[in-house]
C-alpha cells in the first residue's frame, strides 16, 4: 500500500472552488506522523508550499493563500483535505500531498492536476 494517494483535482472556473484529498495508510498515520501537507507546482515554476496540518490538529498556511485554501483531517479516514476557494488562473498547477514522519522523512503522492479556467 502506498504511503498516501491523492484525489480529487480537475478543470473548475474562476471564482469556483475544489476540494483534494490526501488518504494516508493507517501505518504511517496512525504511529508515525508528524505532519501532512500540500505542495503544488505548476509548468517552469519552483514546487510551492502550500501548508500543512501536524499530528496535533493545528494548521499552518503559505501566507499568500490564507483565507482561501483550508486544510481540515479526518482521523477516521486518515484522510487530510485541502480546500481550495475562489479559486484563480494561477493557481493551476500539480498539487502534491506529503506525510512527513516523526523521523523527517517525506512521502508524496502522485499530484493533481488542478487547472482553473479564466
């Protein structure tokens, strides 16, 4: 079983709003996270930071997207969810999921192609 696998992603319209997941296997969710988080890239840009959610609960967010993305858990599902408001044309990109455990390493998912329509 993978580490974690993203869902979610797809074409949505400016102003419009979506929603990604991120399940993680119970193993490493449930005896060895620290925190997961999300990523994007888009096409010649560097890989951006997006925020993350830690082991206890608490969020942190790229100052630029505060107010617009959300990073929420679902400790049942093991499952971290970005949700992504009004979105803009610049946010399209790949949008990567990672579980960093309490030892520092990382582990990502496949992307998701987001793409917002202007």
């Amino acid at each position: 079983q993978e580490p974690v696998v993203e869902s979610g992603g797809g074409l949505v319209q400016a102003g419009g709003s979506l929603r990604l997941s991120c399940t993680a296997s119970r193993t490493y969710f449930d005896h060895n996270v620290a925190a997961m988080g999300w990523y994007r890239q888009a096409p010649g840009n560097e890989r951006q930071w997006l925020g993350s959610i830690s082991r206890g609960g608490t969020p942190n967010y790229a100052d630029s997207l505060k107010g617009r993305f959300a990073i929420s858990r679902d400790n049942d599902e093991a499952t971290v969810f970005l949700q992504m408001n009004n979105l803009k044309s610049e946010d399209s990109a790949v949008y990567y999921c990672y579980l960093r455990n309490i030892q520092g390493q990382m582990y990502w998912g496949q992307g998701a192609q987001v793409t917002v329509s202007s």
